[in-house]
C-alpha cells in the first residue's frame, strides 16, 4: 500500500519521481518553484515512503480515529499533524500532534516554510486513536527520527 502511495497518489513524490534526471538519476529538491525541505529529493521520498508504511502498518484491522494529515499528498511531511490544545486533549496540553521537524540551520520547528534540510524529526502519536498492527521494519531506516511516542497505544 505504501509504495503504491507514493508512485500513484502523492502528488509531492510524483512530481519529484517525475522529474527524476535521466543521466545521474538524482531526484530533484524543487516542485513549482519553492524547496521542499531542502532535502535531496530521494531523502524526502523515503522518509514520506517509510510514513506509509508507518500509517498502513497500524491500521490494518481499523483505520485511525483521526489520521492527523498522514498521507496529504500536498503537504511536506513535517505537516502531518494537528495542534491539539487542553481541552481536546485528554492526557494534557501536546502540541503538535502527529509529524513534526526542527531545521538544519537554526533549529527552528519547522511549519511551513521549508528553506533548509530537516535536521531531526519527532512522530508523536500520543493520542488514544486506536492504532493496530505491528511497527513496520521500514520505521528503522527513518534515520532523522529523533523519537517515536506512542505510549497510549500499548495493548
């Protein structure tokens, strides 16, 4: 499921697969003009590859209560998340919820303008959303993750 994502439906890796250099085979760091992170091509379509895999994993039996943009084929990967506030959130005040990223260049979080490389990136899915399924082995590769909590998901 997650590959046929990234080839068929994701309009970001699309776009960079589709425009992929015939002669080094490198894969390109723009889409209509603006960066995408500033990350090689081929990272950034990995990392949204290894998310997939990630999504898909977990919800085999039943999908996400709420899928916090994973999969928005137009966002970056950095925006796959929702702001959750106290009064939304039953385990306390989380913000952001779902993926987010700190730049290379000035540990900035990153939330819309993605002028530099992602240096680390954090998945938090501390929300009870009835995840299922085993972790992936992809979630191994995803180097720049700097923590996974999914605490309120142990059965």
């Amino acid at each position: 499921k997650a590959i046929r994502w990234i080839v068929c439906d994701d309009s970001i890796s699309v776009q960079l697969l589709e425009n992929q250099d015939p002669v080094s085979g490198n894969l390109p760091t723009q889409k209509h003009g603006f960066r995408l992170g500033g990350d090689a091509g081929e990272v950034q379509v990995t990392r949204r590859y290894i998310l997939a895999a990630f999504f898909h994993s977990t919800s085999q039996v039943s999908p996400w209560i709420d899928s916090l943009n994973f999969l928005s084929p137009d966002l970056h990967e950095c925006n796959w998340h929702k702001n959750y506030t106290r009064s939304n959130f039953p385990f306390g005040d989380f913000d952001p919820v779902g993926v987010f990223c700190e730049d290379k260049v000035d540990g900035n979080i990153l939330l819309d303008d993605y002028q530099y490389p992602v240096e680390f990136m954090q998945v938090n899915i501390r929300i009870v959303n009835d995840m299922n399924g085993p972790l992936p082995p992809e979630i191994g590769y995803l180097m720049d993750c700097r923590s996974l909590m999914l605490e309120n998901h142990l059965r």
